[in-house]
C-alpha cells in the first residue's frame, strides 16, 4: 500500500475535479489552482472501496504531504496545502470524531496562516475549524489547549474566555488544571480588562484556594486596592490557609496593613482602623510602625488631629482631626523605646510640616492671615509641649515595660523636681506600684528617697516619719 501512495499521481476522477479545477480557500488569493496533479487515483479508487478506513485516510494524508514538502513552487505548494485541506474534510466526513485527522487538520490550518495578520478573514477559517473539532472532541483536552492559544494569540480577550469555560464544561475537574494555566497565561500577557481578569481568577480560586495570593498580587498589579484587602483580610483571618509562597500570618498581616494604610483613600470595604488596631494587639515587636501607618492613614485622608491642650484650647480650637490623636494614643500605649522613638519622631515631624503649611498659607493668602497665623502659632506651641515632654513619655515607656524598676521611679521624680505636688504624687504611686517580691533593684531606696524629699524640701518631719512607718509595715 506504501508503495502505491508514493506513486506519481494520475488524472483526478470526475468526483474530485469540477470543470477540471477546484476553488482555493480563503488562504489563497488570485485564480484558481489546478489540483489534479495532487490526486493519487489509486489511492482514491481503494479509498472509494473503504471510506471508513482510518487507515487508508491517514496514508494518503502523509504521503500528499511528503509530496508537497518536496516542491519548490510556491504556487504548486499552494495547490497541495488546498488539496490537503480538502482530504482532511473529507476524511472527517466519513471518520467525524477521528482525533488523529482532527489534530494532524487543524495543525495543518495553523501552519497555513503563520505568516498572516491575525486579523486575516483566513484566521476566521482556523477558528471556525477548532469550533468544529471541539464539537466532536469535547473530551480532549488537546484540542481546547490549541483553541485557546489559537484565540490568546488573536487577541480575542471575550472569545477566548468564553472558549475557556466551554471547555470547564466539557472536560472533567481533573483535567480543569490545563485550561486554568492558559487562562492565567492570558491574564498576565495580554492586555485583559480587570473586570474580565477578576471574573476569570474568581473562578478559578474555588477550584485552587490556596492560589489566593496570586489573586492578590494581580489585583496589586491593578490598583484594585479594595478588592485586593478584602480578600487579604479573608486570608489572615482564615486559620486553615498556607500560603504557598512561605509566608507567615505574621506577614500576611503586616502586608495587610501597609496596603490599608497606604492606599487608605481607595479602601472602602474594610475599616481600616480596626484592622491596624487588631494588629497592633497580636504584634508587639511592629507597634511603633504600626501606629505610624495608622497615624498616615489619617493624614493622607486629609484628617490632622484634635489638638486640645488646655494652654492653647484657650485661644483656639480647630476641627475634630484624628492623625493626631493616633500619635498621641501610641505614646500612651507603646510599651518598649525603640517603638517609642520611631513614633515620637514621626509625630514631631507630622507637627512640623503642619507648621510649615499653615506659614506658608499665611503667606499666600492675605485674607486669611489672622487665621492662618492663628493656627500657626498654636501649632507652634503644641510643637514645643511635645519637646518638652518626651522625658516624661519616654519615663512613661520604661515604667509600662517594666513598672517594678526602682531605679526609674526615682528618676522619673526628679523629672518634676520643680513641681512639688508631682514628684510626691509620683513616689506616692511608685511605692504603690512596685511589687515588694518582683522589685527590680531595692525598693527601700525607693522609701527612703521618698521620705527624704519631704526632710530635704520642706522639712516636713511628721510626713517623712509617716512614710517610714508605711515602708516597714511593706
């Protein structure tokens, strides 16, 4: 029989020729090519005796193949590539669901269009080809992999899509792997609206969930903040997710809150204060980072802060800003110096651009100067009363991280040496505070300083005497 396929082809049989000549499908352009020279009579007298044998097909198939691989003439070439087009339709007319055939055509079409702008009506044909052989090949995942390239290098963003889910619907779930790589291959090389990208990973998460940070990164990739923390916040909340990239909850949960905090103006689906608050309490060692994001927060939302210190509540007092009072409730939480220093700098720098935008404004805006200056100066102040407590803050830090620490009590009570009222209020609370059996240094320095305040400052006899009679009742 190979001998015979390989024979030098006779006259086409009248089934094959019409007026002597066959038309040229869309690939071809100009008159048409005579395509007798390509037909094997032999071959198509056995295949008239045996339409159905696959094998038959296939032989004249790849022998019409070496024979046009073996001519130089482009328009002979042309001929055998429409001739063999042809044979393939009609070895599918009589074999619909041969996936050998199928394959071997539509390979065959592909390579037929190559050198084509794929906006070419002959583009139209392969695609049309490839709808045809899913119908019959629904099962075979080949097929739709080949769709879907075919229609990815297209640029057919809603075509390809829609042949995406046909093929979820065909094929079974185990299979779903290989079409979900070409989706997401699409998504991160052509031009995918967000819409149609979030549509598509949506779907694709409920068949891989533990693929959710690769969600999140492409929606990072897009700007999609809101969507892009809600579903963060899912994942850091879900005690039974493991990230594939190694990640921690710990870094789930700071990544969450520098995307909140820093693109706070798009993030309309979770509060963000709560969130930076929840991590502030499960992570001690990023409080001081923590509160500085939250404090940016509230500035970038244009929300400065209440300032309501009673030296300048007297004479001004501007709207109900929250920035502020963020700086000022991490002072008053944070528990080690180093958190300490990183939110003390950051709010006296916030103070001082306040400082500098209000002068400015000052200067520009003659209308507006008393109030302008106003605001300046008492911006000025605050600046100044927060210089000259960052002793008593950061006093106010090591007795949180340590309240039985003796040594600081009393350094703490010479902070106020010229307040006496203070200093007896601090030694007051100190004796009060330090636990006699987790003292850390001798609390009876801590007496004994207290009680010789009282001799050294007022001569107060019978308030030292009293001390002393509590100290050896401790």
């Amino acid at each position: 029989m190979a001998a015979q396929v390989m024979r030098t082809p006779a006259a086409a049989p009248p089934s094959m020729v019409t007026s002597g000549k066959l038309e040229v499908s869309e690939r071809t352009s100009g008159p048409s090519v005579d395509l007798s020279a390509c037909v094997d009579v032999e071959m198509e007298e056995e295949l008239r005796r045996s339409p159905g044998s696959m094998r038959l097909w296939w032989y004249y198939i790849q022998a019409t193949t070496k024979r046009m691989e073996m001519r130089q003439n482009a328009d002979l070439k042309d001929a055998f590539m429409e001739f063999l087009c042809q044979l393939h339709e009609r070895a599918l007319r009589e074999l619909p669901r041969c996936y050998k055939i199928w394959h071997n055509y539509l390979k065959l079409r592909e390579s037929w269009v190559a050198d084509l702008c794929v906006t070419d009506p002959a583009c139209d044909v392969v695609e049309a080809c490839y709808a045809r052989a899913v119908c019959m090949l629904g099962k075979m995942p080949r097929i739709w992999e080949e769709y879907i390239e075919h229609l990815t290098r297209r640029l057919k963003i809603t075509a390809t899509r829609h042949v995406i889910y046909e093929a979820l619907r065909s094929l079974p779930i185990t299979q779903h792997y290989r079409v979900w790589a070409l989706a997401m291959k699409m998504i991160r090389e052509l031009n995918v609206p967000v819409r149609t990208g979030g549509e598509l990973f949506r779907s694709y998460l409920m068949l891989e969930p533990a693929h959710a940070e690769t969600y999140v990164a492409y929606l990072e990739g897009e700007e999609q903040w809101d969507e892009a923390a809600r579903l963060l916040m899912k994942l850091v909340n879900d005690p039974d997710f493991v990230s594939m990239e190694g990640k921690s909850n710990h870094q789930l949960w700071l990544e969450l809150c520098d995307m909140v905090t820093t693109h706070g103006p798009s993030i309309k689906s979770v509060d963000v204060d709560a969130v930076v608050r929840s991590a502030i309490g499960k992570f001690s060692d990023q409080t001081g980072r923590l509160w500085n994001s939250l404090a940016d927060y509230y500035v970038q939302l244009g929300n400065f802060g209440k300032i309501e210190f009673t030296l300048v509540m007297q004479r001004f007092a501007p709207p109900n800003f929250q920035a502020r009072d963020v700086y000022e409730e991490a002072l008053e939480s944070i528990s080690t110096v180093r958190d300490f220093s990183l939110v003390f700098e950051a709010y006296q720098k916030f103070l001082e651009n306040l400082v500098t935008v209000y002068s400015e404004m000052e200067e520009e805006n003659e209308e507006g100067e008393d109030t302008a200056g106003s605001t300046a100066d008492l911006l000025v102040e605050v600046l100044a009363k927060l210089i000259d407590r960052r002793l008593d803050l950061q006093s106010q830090v090591k007795l949180r991280q340590n309240p039985n620490k003796v040594s600081e009590w009393i350094s703490r009570a010479k902070l106020f040496k010229d307040d006496p009222l203070t200093v007896i209020k601090t030694f007051a609370e100190g004796v009060k505070t330090v636990d006699p059996y987790q003292a850390d240094g001798k609390l009876s320095r801590l007496w004994i300083e207290f009680a010789n305040y009282y001799i050294n400052t007022g001569k107060d006899i019978a308030n030292a005497r009293a001390v002393y009679e509590k100290a050896v009742k401790v």
